[in-house]
C-alpha cells in the first residue's frame, strides 16, 4: 500500500501548523511547536475551557504547565478553522479511557482527532471519520530500552529489534513505539489493550506496517499504518481506520 501522506505548505492551515502532511480525503498530520513565550501562553490560555484551565493549574512544573496549555490552544485553533467556529466553542467528549473526541453538537462534520507531544512538540492527526491514533518521541538513546523492549514489545518485535544493528536501535525502538502507541490511541483501548498482542514494523527504512493483529482487526479490515518525521530527531506514527 503506497503511503499517502505527501508535505503540504505549511501557510494553507491555521498558525498552529509548522509541519503539514496529509493524505488525499483521509487524514491531516499537523505539528506546531509548544516553546512559546509567556505572553503567547497566557493568550492562548484564554482559549481553554474552565476545565482544562484547572487542569494546567494541577500541574507543578511551569513547562507541563505551559506545553498542556499551548497543546489543547493550538488543538482548538486547528479543529475550530475546519468547524467554522471560535476555538473557545469547540467542545469534547471523552470516551471511557480518556480519548478524546468532538462533542455530539459536532456529528455532522464527521471530524475525529487524535494528539500526542514529546519535549516541545505536538503533533495532530484530523480525519475525516473513522478512528484515528497518533503518536510522536524524540528519538535518543534509552538506557532501558532493551528491557522495555522485552517487557512491552511482542516476542517477533522483540527479536527484529535485537537484530538491529546498535546504532540502528534508537530509532528501531522508537518507530515500533510510536508505531504501536498510535494504534492503541485509535482503538481508544490505552495502555488496557495489551502491546504484545499485535505486531508492527520496526526497522529503520522498512515501512510502518500491522504484521499481526490478536483479533479480526488489521490492515484487511480497513487499518492503515504509517510513520513520519514532524521534526529532525522526532518520529511519529499514526494509525487509521475509515469506517468505509
């Protein structure tokens, strides 16, 4: 299946975008920096809902307070450009792991969404319907990563990552992530849906592909798998399913 995601000026969307890649009536992947100056945050503060403000105040460290408020600011801009509303009125629902999702207001657009940020970057996958996963790390050396890998990773990822060369592994690690994080996020399971229970595509240069699914699920079924690069030293991956 040939990728479809292709780059597209970043001008075409709302200021939120600084990385755009899409696919042909299917899904948008946006990435905007969340570095902002403190005046830009408490702009973009006031954009946020009661609820998400008292969220950002929870938390203790100045920069997850600022990177949670510019991520939903910059969510809301770019979902409220393609609602046609002001980015104060877009609501949401959760569903019972915490996925997001436009309030039933919303239906008629058909939108579904998904986010992710690592350090200072966040990224967003807008789909015309259908579910939709989205993922994104920096890629850096984990000195961990070969006991995450056998605890988390399936025992073929496992083995397909131990095979990499050891400069190869980083990014081998983190595209089989991001790769299965996405899926996960588009089933809207979380981490409740057990990460050795499918299959992906890891190595370096090889494209993101479901090798197996546990379940009726899968590309067959209508998933489709893809990785990107947002940023030099980033590596995201997104998962969609079209109800078609």
């Amino acid at each position: 299946m040939a990728n479809p995601l292709r780059t597209r000026a970043a001008g075409a969307y709302p200021p939120a975008a600084t990385v755009s890649l899409f696919a042909d009536g299917a899904v948008e992947v946006l990435a905007a920096p969340l570095d902002v100056d403190a005046a830009a945050v408490r702009v973009l503060a006031q954009l946020l809902s009661d609820a998400e403000r008292e969220r950002a105040g929870r938390f203790i460290f100045d920069r997850d307070r600022r990177r949670f408020t510019v991520a939903r600011a910059r969510l809301r801009q770019i979902l409220a450009a393609r609602l046609h509303v002001e980015p104060q009125e877009v609501e949401f629902a959760y569903g019972p792991q915490g996925k997001p999702a436009l309030a039933r207001r919303f239906a008629a657009s058909a939108l579904t969404f998904n986010l992710s940020h690592s350090e200072d970057l966040a990224v967003y996958a807008i789909a015309g319907g259908g579910e939709v996963g989205v993922d994104v790390e920096a890629v850096r050396a984990l000195r961990d990563a070969d006991e995450i890998a056998a605890r988390f990773f399936s025992r073929s990822e496992n083995e397909a990552y131990l095979a990499l060369a050891a400069r190869d592994r980083p990014l081998g690690f983190f595209n089989c992530w991001t790769r299965k994080e996405a899926f996960i996020k588009a089933l809207g399971e979380g981490l409740s849906h057990p990460l050795d229970s499918f299959d992906v595509s890891l190595a370096p240069g090889e494209p993101a592909r479901l090798l197996r699914v546990g379940d009726p699920q899968g590309e067959p079924c209508g998933w489709a798998l893809h990785s990107f690069p947002p940023r030099p030293g980033f590596v995201g991956a997104i998962a969609l399913r079209s109800h078609a």
